[in-house]
C-alpha cells in the first residue's frame, strides 16, 4: 500500500519538476561555494605569503576545475 502511494507521488509531474529544480539549484550553490572558497583560500595565502595575484589565480581556476567534477560526478552519479 505504502509502495502504491509512494509511486503516485513520485509520478506527480509538477513534484518532478520543483525536485529537478531543487536540485539543480542546489548544485548551482555548492559550485558557488567551493568556487569562493577558492578564491578566498588563494587571497589569504597570498596576503601571509606576500605573492599577491599569483595565488588568486591559481586557486580560483582550480576551484572552478573542482566544481566542474564534483557537478558532473555527481550528475552522472545520479542518472
């Protein structure tokens, strides 16, 4: 019985559509966050380090990189 109803939520599709939102939405804030803390990771090294521009760029291009795989592993993950 509980499978039953389960199942007709499941096909609701206004319900898929708000969960597909959710989600993608969700992985637009986790791209955001790792993205900045990259680059705040990078601004802090950089001020103790006293190499100013260098590590911004190199830890923002390779936060943008992580978020990249970390969305795709987990798009792929979820197929």
């Amino acid at each position: 019985m509980f499978l039953l109803l389960q199942n007709k939520m499941n096909s609701d599709p206004k319900k898929q559509q708000l969960n597909s939102y959710a989600r993608y939405s969700g992985m637009g804030f986790q791209m955001l966050a790792i993205i900045l803390a990259g680059v705040f990771g990078g601004y802090k090294l950089d001020q103790w380090l006293h190499t100013r521009p260098i590590l911004i760029i190199v830890f923002s291009i390779l936060s943008v990189f992580i978020a990249i795989y970390s969305i795709t592993r987990d798009l792929l993950k979820r197929k």
